[in-house]
C-alpha cells in the first residue's frame, strides 16, 4: 500500500488563483511555488521560463566544471560554488556578467544575452613559449 500524498491548495504568486497540489510541501512557500509553477496565467509562465533558464544555467555549469563533466574537465567545488552564485546573481539581476580566470589557461565566464538566456561559457588556452 503506497502512501498518496494529500491534496492541498495554494495561490499563484502572481493572479492568486487557487491551485490543487498533490505534492507534499514542507511549507507554505513551497506550496505557493508549486502552485505558481502550475499556474498558467502570463506572470507565472513568464516566472516559469526565467526558471527554466536559471535551472538549465545551474546544470551548464556542473556539464562544463562540476560533476558533469568530464574528470579531467572538473574544477574544485569552491569554484563550482563560485559559479552558482554567479547564475543566482545573473538571475536575480545583481550581475550582468562574470568571468573567472582558473589556473591552467582555463576561463569561466557567465552572462545573459539580449534574449535574457543565460549563458555558461569554458574557454581553454594553450599557449607555449620558448624563452632562450
């Protein structure tokens, strides 16, 4: 016998219509989040959408430095963290963009575009020199 969550309601945080949740929520706040992700008034899907695009910045990043990547592709988990509060910062409007000069050659830039994607950027140098 499988436990079914409880069905609850919550208002959108944007047109305050009431939503059915048949999710568990730890809080009002979550419940209210849901309710906004499910809502299909325009202040909730375009909410929806920057969402969308944050969480998909939040995975370039672990694709292209953290966990995801490749081993040898893989930066330290400060640096990781770093780069998350960048996304955070992006999305929330506090930064238009950043970039981070690793050792090894390798940068780490975020940003967003006229389109308000958000971009994840890994740019690899190799430069030799020969000094006599």
């Amino acid at each position: 016998m499988s436990m079914k969550a409880k069905i609850q309601t919550a208002a959108c945080r944007f047109c305050g219509q009431m939503i059915q949740i048949d999710e568990d929520c730890d809080s009002r706040q979550q419940a209210e989040e849901l309710a906004t992700m499910y809502c299909g008034c325009s202040g909730a899907t375009d909410y929806q959408k920057e969402k969308q695009r944050k969480d998909k910045a939040m995975k370039n990043v672990s694709v292209l430095f953290g966990e995801d990547a490749v081993p040898e592709k893989r930066v330290g988990e400060g640096i990781v963290n770093i780069l998350h509060a960048a996304v955070e910062e992006i999305y929330s409007g506090g930064l238009a963009k950043v970039t981070l000069n690793l050792r090894g050659g390798v940068k780490g830039s975020i940003s967003q575009n006229s389109k308000g994607e958000i971009n994840v950027e890994r740019t690899e140098t190799k430069k030799q020199k020969l000094t006599e």
